[in-house]
C-alpha cells in the first residue's frame, strides 16, 4: 500500500468537509448581510429565490458536500469527479457574477481535489492483495463453503 497516496487521498478528500463547513459559516454570514467569500455560492444564490428555496439548497449544498468527503475517503473516485464538477459549478456562480478572488480559491480546491482523485484511481489500480479493506468475492465464498448433501 502506498502511504504518500493514502495521505493525499486523504488530504484531498477531507476538502469536501472544509467546502461543507465554509459554505455553513456562509449561510450565517449573510443571515448577517455579510460577504464571506470562502464558502458556496449557491448558498448566496439561493436566498434570491425565497425562503424555502435557501434552506433546500443549504442543506442539499452542506449535506451534499460532507457526504462526498465520507465517499471520497472511501476511495471511490466518482465521487470526487461529481464533487469537482458540482464545485466548478459553484466556482462559476463567481466568474458569473465578476466576483474573482473566491473563484480563484475554487481553482486551487479543485486543483487539489484533483491530486485526490488521481490518488484515488492510483490506489484502485492496487492488485486486490495489497490493498487495506479486502473484500471477499462471491466465488470465494462458495469455495470455503463445503457443498451441501
């Protein structure tokens, strides 16, 4: 097992939680009309539309993000490239609107949930014998198992 791919694997996938918690303390920062410019800009976005549009996105944009980290660091490396996608996304919200210095912030995130799932893919390709979680297959399940009269 490689551990420098195990750390960056891990580093990388703990950004969905750091997205996850920016975009919490910007849900409160415009509760107080002010500008955080490290979070989502969904979760800006959103207020626009109406009271329960704003608490579906937070919720959906928070949960969403966190349950990616939990997934990422499980290596599984879709939800790293959903996670970058629904990020750049984001990430275009303030190109959009002229708003350059926090997409400049997303570029250097995706940058490094891009290192994750590179690392992810890397330690996919393991042979299944070196890798930490080993599952057993079906095939093997029924060898162990005596046949029954």
């Amino acid at each position: 097992m490689d551990a420098a791919l195990m750390a960056r694997l891990a580093r990388s996938a703990n950004w969905f939680y750091w997205i996850a918690g920016l975009s919490l303390v910007n849900v409160f920062a415009m509760r107080e009309n002010f500008e955080f410019m490290l979070g989502s800009g969904a979760v800006e976005v959103a207020p626009q539309f109406g009271q329960t549009a704003a608490i579906v996105v937070d919720v959906v944009v928070i949960g969403g993000f966190a349950l990616l980290g939990l997934l990422a660091s499980k290596r599984h490396s879709w939800a790293f490239v959903l996670g970058m996608l629904a990020y750049a996304a984001d990430g275009a919200l303030y190109v959009l609107a002229g708003d350059y210095l926090p997409a400049v912030f997303h570029a250097f995130v995706l940058y490094v949930l891009f290192l994750g799932l590179q690392a992810s893919i890397a330690l996919n390709r393991l042979p299944a014998e070196t890798r930490a979680i080993v599952m057993p297959h079906a095939s093997d399940a029924r060898a162990a198992d005596p046949p029954r009269p």
